[in-house]
C-alpha cells in the first residue's frame, strides 16, 4: 500500500490574447505596460548546466531555465512543477512521481520521466566530475555512493522511469526532508539529444534545451544574462516578466548607483549603508533572515596550503581572535548575526548549540588566542605569515582588512588578502591552491543537514579537505534518526574543537528591489525565487 501525497493543483488560468495587458491574471491587480526585469549578480553564473553549477548566481538562473519535480512558495513550501504529487511506500523508501503530461520542453519534446533518470545518472557518473554528484548520495538514492566512487556503473542508480509519466525513485532509508531536496537544480531534468548533439557546449544561447519558464537568449560571461519567456512552457499563460536580464557587477557601489539610476530593479545595499539607505528608501531596502553562513576556511589537504594553519592551536586563536561584533555593527550594519558556529538558526527545527565562546568578552577570547599561539609556538621570535583568498566585492575586501588588522594587533600575525574573480578564486579552492579562502554557504534545502553534511569526509564540497571519522559517523547516523539535532549538535560540536573553518557571520538578506516589482518574496529563508513569479505593477 502506498500514501499519496498530493501538493496542491496548478494554477490553471485560461488566457486569451494579451489578457494581462490590464491586469495580473492571478491577483487582479493592474500592471504596467512594461514587464522586463533587470537584476544584480555580484558575479558572473560559472556554470548554467544543472549537473554542473555550484553558485547561487548559477542556480537564480538555472531556475528559470529549467524545472525540477516541485518548485517553492512564497513561504518555502513545495508546489507542484513537473511533478504533480508523489507517493510513498510502506517503509518510506520507494517514493513514485506522478508527472504533469503537458510538461514541454523549449524546442517542443514531452518532459518524460526517462530524462530524470538521465539527469540523476549523469550527474553521479565519475566521469563528468560533478561537485554536485554527492548530493544525489545524501538524498541516500539507491547505489548513489558506489556509483561516485566508480565502484558501480551509473546505470544501476535507484531511480527508473515505469512509463513516461511515472518516475520511481528508491531510497536507502527513510529520510523526512527527501522531497524538500528535489528543488535544487542538481535534481533537475536534462534533454538528452541535446547533450549528446553539442556535448560542453549545450549551455550556449541556440543550443540550450530547458523546460523552464525561459529560454537563453544572450549569455555574456562576466557581463549579463538574458531571458525570454518560453512559449512552450506548461504555465506560460501565467508567465508575466519577460525578458529578464542579470547584470554581473562586481562593485557593489556601482551597482547601487545604478539602482537609483533606475539601471536595475534589484540590486545589493553597499556595506555599511544600510541604515541610511532603508531610512531614506523605505520598503524598498530591507533585511530579512537568511539561511547562509560566511566563513573562512583553511587548507588542510595533506602537503598543500600553509603548513602552520594545520596545527588546531592556530586556527583556535584565529578565530578567537577576530571580533565579530565589530565586523557587523561597523562594517556591515544590517542585522547579521555573530557566528561562533557554522549552521544558521534560521533552519527549520534546528536547535543552534550554545557555545562557550560566545559568552566570553572580546578581552577574554583575546588573551585565550594569545595563549593558545605561544602555545603552538609563533610569536615575536617565529612570526605567523599566510595568505587569505577572497572574491571581488568591496564587502568582502572591507572584511578582510578588518580581520588583517585584528589579527595584526592581537597577534603579530601577517595575514595577506588575496583578491581574485569568482571563477578563479572557486577554481583555486577546489585544485586546493590557497591557505586560508573567503567562503558562504546558502542552504539547499530547509533542514540543518544542508549545512553540516558539507563538510564530511565525501562532501564534493569540502574544499578544506577537513576529515574526521567522528563526524562522518554522525552525519550518517542523523539520516535515520527521529530526532537528528543530538547528533547536529554534536557536530558544531566537533567543528568548534577541530577548527577547519572560521565562521563569522550569519547572512540576512539585505537587498534594494523597486516598489513595482511585485511577487519576490521576503518570507522564505532559502532566498529561492523563481522569475515566472514576477510582475511589475502598474503605478
């Protein structure tokens, strides 16, 4: 016996001609005669292939491109997409979904079940080398580790299509939070022909094959991305925005000029400028909640990086040594939170641990780093010198300059920031070419897992090369758990005393959107949002 699962219906509005010309089909509400849409990318997309992309630059834009079995609300619920529910078998390990018939793809083939199952092989398949194949192992998809670690071919992936319509998907154990999963671009169908046709070079304008709500039309690196409405998309009659434009800009300042200019309908707020700007554009500036964390993380891959960033003594009184009360309330101003451990509270049913530290005055967390660096032997005599990646934002050079000194004057220590493009310094990461590498993480899913399964030992994301047996087995042993924050909370736990990253902060959202855009949600601490949604009023 199975339990169906049903989330909700489609909306299913039937429009003829240029029916929203007056008014939003969905709201009522009266629309202006333009609906183009302009945003800002603090960095240029690396990848727009959903196998292949690992930013949120890559995944704003994937998701507009492409469409997975269930999309977000407002608020952070699943709605249908292509999927239009799923069951569930008896022991919570068989999950079959029910997709919608007319689900088309941009150069008019059906959206069939068969290209989910060539998606989800791809991407665990050594051989295209995906940062993201882990991902499909921690949603425990049957055989997903062995076939990323080459010991099975990708063809014995538990996932299968019954018919064109009917996707199974079997699991290793029951895990609560599998569906909410399914809304990262990793999970995302793939058009097969079209792959195999222009290999690497698919993602390209006049080649890129998507089922989403847009089509590519312009794509050009380090400088903007443009979309258009897809006529062939199954709710194209309630797609509004068209086109939409991502501008990168890596400046945050000439961003927001340009924001005023009335260049961008979204854009960042310069650090620091927050309350001046949210008092002098009320509405428009705000900060909400965010599931993201900012760190710096430090090489510990065995015969690369600095040598002295091994010993934890070190890495212990770096991070006791930065004051993060200063970084937020001078430099960035806009209701961060101080990070003493790695997973945001903002995550769903997460109990944040207390730790120690944070109690402690920045006075006393100072003479505790002092010790610990004597201790591990640095000081006037044996000088501590290494370097610090971070990628171009002014944000980020102001925060590193900050710490630069902190560390200056409370240690001796010699700390050089090193300022690269995103697409070099993510690339100096992962070849494991840095000492210590300005990071954040933005939740995949809404479950603490998203953040703390980074760093195991299997993690195609661990840039740090941080491994504890320890943790690894927590990690796991979570999945299976009624009540999995013991084991979260024992793994902050483990990442405090190990110190293989530095947290700082915890992010809010803090952004500039212009007062008729309407349909961009505050409300979901994912940040995920989806340009079909958009609209622009009338005013």
């Amino acid at each position: 016996m199975k339990r169906r699962l049903l989330l909700g219906t489609a909306l299913g509005f039937a429009l003829t001609g240029a029916a929203w010309a007056d008014t939003n089909p969905r709201t009522g509400e009266e629309l202006a005669a333009e609906q183009d849409y302009t945003y800002w990318m603090l960095d240029s997309a690396k990848s727009l292939d959903p196998n292949l992309a690992t930013s949120v630059e890559d995944s704003d834009v994937i998701r507009s491109l492409v469409e997975g079995l269930y999309n977000e609300d407002a608020d952070g619920n699943l709605v249908p997409a292509v999927a239009l529910s799923h069951a569930v078998s008896d022991d919570l390990t068989t999950y079959t979904f029910t997709l919608r018939p007319e689900a088309k793809w941009s150069n008019g083939d059906p959206v069939v079940a068969g290209d989910f199952v060539y998606a989800w092989q791809r991407i665990t398949d050594p051989a295209l080398a995906s940062e993201y194949a882990w991902y499909i192992e921690l949603m425990q998809v049957v055989n997903a580790g062995a076939i990323t670690r080459g010991e099975k071919p990708a063809s014995e992936l538990g996932v299968k299509a019954i018919d064109d319509h009917t996707l199974e998907v079997k699991i290793e154990a029951p895990l609560p939070y599998f569906p909410k999963m399914l809304t990262h671009p990793s999970t995302f169908p793939l058009h097969k022909a079209t792959i195999e046709a222009h290999g690497a070079e698919w993602t390209k304008p006049g080649n890129y094959v998507g089922n989403g709500a847009y089509v590519l039309t312009e794509h050009l690196v380090g400088e903007k991305i443009v979309m258009e409405k897809s006529p062939t998309y199954w709710d194209a009659a309630n797609v509004i925005m068209s086109p939409i434009t991502a501008v990168t800009i890596n400046d945050e300042n000439a961003a927001w000029t340009r924001y005023v200019a009335g260049e961008l309908d979204r854009s960042t707020v310069p650090s620091g400028q927050f309350p001046r700007l949210s008092a002098e554009y009320p509405g428009e500036v705000t900060s909400t909640p965010s599931a993201c964390s900012y760190t710096y993380i430090i090489n510990l891959a065995e015969g690369k990086g600095n040598e002295a960033l091994k010993d934890v003594r070190v890495r212990q009184a770096l991070s006791l040594s930065i004051n993060r009360d200063v970084i937020i309330d001078n430099i960035l101003q806009a209701g961060q939170i101080p990070a003493y451990s790695w997973t945001p509270g903002a995550m769903n049913g997460f109990q944040m641990p207390s730790m120690d530290v944070a109690s402690l005055t920045q006075a006393e967390r100072d003479e505790k780093a002092k010790a610990l660096l004597a201790e591990a032997g640095y000081g006037a005599d044996k000088p501590l010198a290494f370097t610090m990646n971070y990628n171009t934002s002014e944000g980020h050079q102001k925060i590193a300059v900050a710490i630069q000194q902190m560390w200056k004057q409370t240690l001796g220590v010699d700390m050089t920031p090193q300022n690269f493009e995103w697409a070099v310094h993510t690339d100096k990461m992962h070849g494991g070419d840095f000492d210590m590498a300005r990071y954040a993480w933005c939740g995949d899913y809404n479950e603490a897992s998203t953040f703390l399964d980074l760093w195991t030992s299997y993690s195609g994301n661990n840039d740090s090369k941080y491994a504890n047996p320890e943790y690894d087995k927590l990690m796991k042993d979570a999945k299976t758990m009624a009540d999995p924050n013991p084991n979260y909370t024992a793994a902050e736990g483990l990442l405090a005393a190990d110190m293989p990253i530095i947290p700082i902060y915890h992010y809010t959202s803090v952004r500039a959107v212009k007062p008729d855009i309407k349909g961009l949600s505050s409300n979901n601490v994912l940040n995920t949002w989806y340009a079909k949604d958009l609209y622009r009023v009338a005013q």
